[in-house]
C-alpha cells in the first residue's frame, strides 16, 4: 500500500524531528531568545510575519491532554505572558497561537504578531503567499534582543 508507506516515511521524519527537539536542537540555537519556566523561546527561522515566535516545551509531550492540568495551567500562563510580550514587543494588532505538532510531534506553540503593516490581516499565516524571509545576522539579533527586553520582567514575575 503506497498510502501506508508515505504515512510511514511522513512518522519517521517526524520522529527524527520529534528527537531534535527533545534534545534541543531544534530549532536552531542562533534562534534562542529565552529560557522559561516551562518552555524555550525562539525566533521562527521565517520572519515573514516579523516577530513570529516559537515556544518549545522543555519536556517531552505530544498532546496538551498528556501533560498534568497543573502544568498545562502553567504553561498557558507562560505562552499568554509570552504572547503579551510579543505583542509588546512589535506593536502588534493581533497575536495568533498555533498548535499542531503532526510534523514535529514535540509540543511547541507559535506566536504569531499581526502587525499593522500585514499583508493579509483577516486570513490564517498559512494561507497568506510568502516567499521565506531569513534575516540578516545583524537584523536577527536586533530581533532577539527586542523581544528579550519584552520577555525579562515577565521571567523576573514567574519566580
Ligand atoms: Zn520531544
């Protein structure tokens, strides 16, 4: 059975993924913006939407109903105060929040800000045409830093 194969080839990729997350690897490190109580911060590689930020959970976890509703409590707190931050941060007019987790089955959230200047502000992030936007090293880390300014006091109320 074709199906059968391709949804194998599609479990191990995301296998892969899954383990590179585990181990932090994923996403890349020169993305790094913070580290919570519960989860890792990122810069998404693709700054299309500028600001678009990922947070990882630090264990491992597939589903939001697998983890304990205490920590699942505190990681919504934590992705909410992010997601202030975020929008803080680049001015934004919206935050969207993703969680999908069928390609990289580890759970991480998107943070996405809407800005003023988007391009499409009423349809989802996925279905807006894009080309990638990979940032200059220097712009990458105007970026972090930005939101690092955003995300500290938030870290400092947490503990
Ligand atoms: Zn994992």
């Amino acid at each position: 059975m074709r199906a059968g194969a391709d949804a194998r080839r599609e479990g191990g990729r995301a296998a892969r993924a899954d383990r590179d997350a585990c181990r932090r690897r994923w996403p890349d490190a020169a993305d790094f913006v913070a580290e919570l109580a519960e989860t890792v911060v990122y810069l998404h590689a693709d700054q299309f939407f500028p600001g678009w930020t990922i947070l990882v959970l630090k264990r491992h976890a597939t589903e939001l109903f697998d983890l304990r509703s205490e920590e699942r409590a505190r990681l919504l707190e934590e992705v909410s105060q992010a997601a202030r931050d975020v929008h803080d941060a680049f001015g934004a007019v919206k935050v969207n929040y993703a969680l999908f987790g069928n390609q990289l089955p580890h759970v991480h959230w998107h943070g996405i800000p809407r800005l003023a200047s988007d391009p499409a502000p009423r349809r989802s992030v996925w279905e807006v045409p894009q080309e990638a936007v990979t940032l200059s090293a220097t712009a990458r880390t105007e970026r972090i830093g930005r939101l690092r300014l955003h995300l500290a006091p938030s870290s400092r109320r947490r503990r």
